[in-house]
C-alpha cells in the first residue's frame, strides 16, 4: 500500500536511533512518523561521528526536513525532496533529494502471539543526491578535540552495516585545513566511521600550514 504525505523526516547515517518527520513551513503537515531503530553496542557510529559521547542505549533522535517526503510500506523505502536536511547528534546532511531504505526483517512472518517491537525496523542504507554536502566528526587523537571532515559531491551514499559515507560525482573532502580534491569525475571518496578517507581514482590534495609569526626584530639603541 502506497502513502504520499508532504512532510519531511530525516535519516542519513542513522544505525540506530529515531526517525521523526516534521515539516518546512511551506509545506503541509502530516502526522509525525516515527521509527525507533536498533541502539547500543552494534550502532557502527557508537564511538565515532558526533554520536561519540552518547550515552549507550540512549535512542538517537534522527530528524530530516524536506519539501516533500513519500513512503512505499511495500518497498520498504522513503522518499525525500526539495531542500532536505538532515541533523543528527552525529553528523548534518543537505541535499536536494535523499531515499531511505529500511531493513525488510518487517516483512517476515510472525509466529502466532509473537509482539512485533521497534526493534525489527532499521536502517540498511540511505542516498542523498544533488548538491550533496556532508558533515562528519570523528574523535581527536589522546582527548583531544574532534576532527571535522566536510564533503561535497553529487551523490552520497551511508550503508548502515559497514558505517561508511561513499561520496561519488566530483568528491572533494575537507578536513581542518587539508583539502582532497577528484581531478576525474569517476574519483570515488569514502568516509569510515573512524574519519579515515580513502580515494580510488586520480585525486589532487592541498596540504596548508598556518603562517608562522614574524619574530619580532631587535630594538637597536
């Protein structure tokens, strides 16, 4: 069974956590759905992302706004466009179009008297696309502050097993003062769940360092 609502519902890098679906001003409101998604020990960004410090167990309330949403129960799929954005504990997302795809293990058949709890849905992966940009943090080297890492492509892709954002279409990552840049448009990026960024295909990296200061010149009597 196929339901359009004009909503908006968040949900890039989610392992686990809460889906709840608002919407812009300028769109109509549909009820919130929600979805609580599978937290604790095997959330793949419990110790990495801006979700580090969560406490464990704690459900993560994942939100995406967006122009328009649609959701396919069939399919198992959701469907955001128009201005979407994506804000998490653990990472923001802005693009023109993001699909979700929840886990299928819904889709089993029960046992007679067996309860269905939230725990059976979850996020297997999601794609943004068009104008893409991703925010991502990953924990400092011995406490130190958390790194940031920003990417830019035309089409981002989170799959919930692995952890890992694959940035495709003229990826170019920045981090701290670094920046990765693809000198072909079939350079692909990825980001694990650690910050760590691999590159297949021909890349340009720009390595900056901050000036030093002018030591101060000596006073002559």
């Amino acid at each position: 069974m196929r339901r359009a609502i004009a909503g908006t519902i968040l949900l890039f890098a989610v392992a686990g956590g809460e889906l709840s679906a608002q919407s812009q001003p300028s769109a109509a409101l549909s009820p919130p759905a929600k979805l609580r998604q599978k937290s604790g020990e095997n959330d793949p960004l419990k110790a990495a992302g801006l979700g580090g410090a969560l406490p464990p167990g704690q459900p993560i309330v994942t939100e995406i706004y967006a122009d328009q949403a649609f959701f396919d129960s069939a399919k198992h799929i959701g469907v955001f466009s128009g201005h979407v954005i994506v804000k998490d504990p653990r990472f923001n997302v802005q693009a023109e179009k993001l699909t979700v795809y929840l886990s299928k293990e819904d889709a089993k058949p029960r046992v007679a008297g067996e309860v269905k709890t939230s725990q059976d849905q979850g996020l297997e992966k999601a794609v943004a696309e068009g104008n893409v940009g991703v925010v991502r943090e990953a924990p400092g080297e011995n406490g130190g502050p958390p790194v940031r890492s920003i990417g830019r492509a035309d089409v981002a892709t989170y799959t919930t097993v692995d952890g890992n954002v694959e940035l495709k279409g003229n990826p170019r990552v920045q981090s701290g003062m670094n920046t990765h840049v693809a000198t072909s448009p079939a350079t692909v990026m990825l980001i694990n769940q650690s910050g760590q960024l691999t590159t297949r295909g021909p890349s340009r990296t720009e390595i900056k360092q901050e000036g030093k200061p002018e030591a101060p010149k000596p006073v002559r009597p």
